[in-house]
C-alpha cells in the first residue's frame, strides 16, 4: 500500500521531481519489519510501480524496451538494497543470539539464564505454579583437564549439555554458569517431579562417564520452589547451599529441598 501512495504522489508531481528516494521506504521497512522475502516481493511492486508512473508520465524513449530495462535496473537496485538489509538484520539477530549463549558448549550463559530465573520468578508471583532450580558441579573436572587435555575436557562439557538438553522439556533450560558449573531451570515441576528428572539425568550422565572412562560425577542441589524469597539472589544462593553441602559431604549425589522464605 505504501509502495502504491508513493507512486500516486510521483505520478502527480510529474517527471521533473524525482521520487526515486521515496520508493526505497516501503522496500527497507517491509525487509526489516518482515523479512527477506517479503521484501524482494515488495521490491519487484516497487519497481513495478515506478515503471507504471514513468509511462504515465508521459516519458518517451527511443525503444520501449528501455521502459523494461530501467524497471529491471531499478528493481536490481532495491534487490541489493534488501538483501543488505537483510543481511544486517540476521548479523543482527545472531550477535544478540551469541551473547545469550556459552560459545563452547551452546548451553545458556550466566546472564541470558539469569534473565529466565527473573522471568520464572515473576511468573511465580502471579500464577503461583512450583519451579525447581538445580545447581550442578562437576567432581574432577579437574582431573580429566590435567591428564587428558582440554580437548578432552571441552568434549565432557559439550556431552553434559547435549545429554541434559535432550532428557528435559522444551520449556526447561540448560546453562553453563562457567568452568565446570551448570544450572537447569525446570518450569512448573514440584519437588517430586524434579526427583525424576534429575534423578534421570545424574544416572545417565554417570553412564556416558564411566562408557568413556572419565572418573567425574556430579555435586547436585536441587530447590523447588513453593514460595519465594525476596529475590532471585536469594533463590541461587540457596540452590548453590545445597550444592556446596554435597560438595562437602562426599560428593557425587544430590539434595533436594523447598525454598524457605529467607535465607540464614
């Protein structure tokens, strides 16, 4: 439609003021707006349509083909144009998307999970619905690193993500918090149904270790929530507690608890 009112305004301003500009606005709106293709469709009408108001203009060309190469030009032009924008959107959307994720392992980062906590939390608030934060550390990371390699360590890491991703819900999450530490967000889940989850992925994942013959196992604790502290930061720091309490009591387990309202 816009495409359409420059070109009614460029027809009844006549052929001595140029309006070549103005066809450009629907074409790059309509690309970033909508994307890709719906911005070539836009630049073909565009094209089109300055062809259409150039005849009625009352421009003449030696050949009529000129007609149609000048079209063809023109919307060669507002092609380039679409494609660059389209181009800068996706670089764009993909830069936003890489500073939201952990480059190694394609888990979540620290922030962009920090941000899907805020928003559980808030939705807590309003519809009251259980949700369970599990704070995950790696026992002898340390020990396959030194011995093995960090080649070897980047593939325990990439190996955890893959395997927790594909045993979780699509509304669950997985972040690498940094080093060997890992977070997951089970959305609505109560105590019990975080026991199966976790419980499933520890089991399995102690499997793919010991099939590979790394000697790591999991420090695990495990907060649902059916109320809430005062704020997220409380919210981790419990779930990192009862991860530290299983550090120190042996390791390779997992503890689960409710949220209380404050934390000691």
């Amino acid at each position: 439609m816009s495409t359409l009112i420059v070109g009614v305004i460029d027809w009844l301003t006549g052929s001595e003021i140029s309006f070549s500009l103005f066809y450009l606005v629907p074409v790059t709106v309509v690309t970033w707006f909508l994307g890709k293709i719906p911005g070539i469709v836009t630049s073909v009408i565009a094209a089109i349509v300055w062809m259409i108001c150039d005849y009625l203009s009352g421009n003449s060309y030696s050949y009529v083909m000129i007609y149609y190469w000048n079209s063809f030009i023109r919307f060669g032009f507002f092609l380039i144009v679409t494609l660059l924008f389209s181009s800068l959107q996706e670089a764009m959307e993909n830069e936003r998307r890489l500073a939201r994720i952990d480059g190694l392992t394609g888990a979540l980062n620290s922030r962009s999970f920090s941000e899907l906590l805020q928003t559980e939390f808030d939705r807590f608030k309003r519809r009251g619905s259980p949700f369970t934060l599990a704070y995950v550390d790696l026992d002898n990371f340390k020990m396959v690193n030194d011995s093995l390699g960090h080649t070897a360590g980047d593939h325990v890491l990439n190996l955890i993500v893959t395997y927790a991703q594909a045993q979780l819900r699509k509304t669950d999450y997985v972040a690498r918090l940094g080093g060997d530490e890992f977070a997951l967000l089970l959305t609505e889940t109560d105590q019990r149904g975080a026991e199966v989850a976790i419980s499933k992925i520890q089991f399995g994942l102690l499997e793919e270790m010991k099939r590979n013959h790394w000697p790591i196992t999991f420090s695990i604790g495990v907060l649902t929530c059916v109320e809430l502290p005062d704020s997220i930061d409380d919210l981790i720091k419990q779930a990192d507690n009862l991860m530290y309490l299983v550090k120190h009591s042996g390791k390779n387990s997992a503890r689960y608890a409710l949220c209380c309202k404050k934390v000691s």
